[in-house]
C-alpha cells in the first residue's frame, strides 16, 4: 500500500492536481462504505504528509521536480538561450514539462523532438499543430 501511495502523492504533484479540495466530492454517500473509508484515509494521508514535510523543513521530490521545471521554463522563456537547444523524447504530458516543451520550441535554435511522431501524416493535419513538419510546411 505505501508503494500505491507514494505513486499517488507522486502522480499528484507530478500534474499538478489540487487534489484536497477534490477529495470530498471523490465519494458520494450512496458509494459502497470502504468507498468512503478509502477517501477518508487519502484525505488523512495527503494532510499528514504535507504537515511532516512541513515539520521537517523539506519539500517532495515530485513537487520539487516541478518547480524547478517550472523555473527553468520562465528563465528560457524570459531569456531564451542562443545556443542549439533540444528536447528529445517527451511527449509533455505533464503541465511542467509540457511549460519547458514550449520555451524550447521557441527559443531561437530551439527544437523539440517527439517520440514516436508520424512524418508520415497527411499535410492538412500538419496545419493544425502547432509545429513545423520536418519536411516543410
């Protein structure tokens, strides 16, 4: 269980989901009872965890990760670097990532590489992302 937690916490932060405030609706009081034990314990969890890594003076990992890309994205953003820049293999799912995909793609040498993209796709559906194709326009 503690592995299924942490994967969760890890989630959470990850896509940068408010999840306490999310919790209550989580189960209405028609649900099955170990439905409702079951919000009652993430919402003990999710508490207790953020008052321990407050006692401790730490910050998680999965919530560090995020700011830092989250900076990295403004710094690039603000101040995009010069130099030849890629990002290869993220889909930027995540909100974090998906904020540094950007900033790559427009710095001035940016270039982010997909994984897995169709070059093979039909130009009309080139036109409607927001993209370059590889092979023109």
């Amino acid at each position: 269980m503690a592995e299924a937690l942490g994967g969760f916490f890890d989630s959470v932060q990850i896509e940068e989901a408010e999840v306490e405030s999310r919790l209550a609706d989580l189960v209405e009081s028609e649900h099955a009872e170990h439905w409702q034990v079951s919000r009652a314990f993430l919402e003990s969890a999710v508490a207790g965890w953020a008052e321990r890594l407050r006692d401790l003076g730490l910050v998680d990992v999965s919530e560090r990760r995020v700011k830092l890309l989250r900076r990295l994205a403004e710094v690039w953003t603000d101040r995009p670097p010069q130099g030849v820049l890629v990002a290869a293999g993220s889909t930027g799912t995540a909100p974090a990532t998906r904020a540094l995909l950007i900033a790559v793609a427009n710095a001035p040498q940016g270039c982010v590489v997909l994984p897995g993209l169709d070059e093979g796709l039909a130009e009309k559906a080139w036109a409607k992302v927001d993209v370059q194709h590889p092979q023109g326009p």
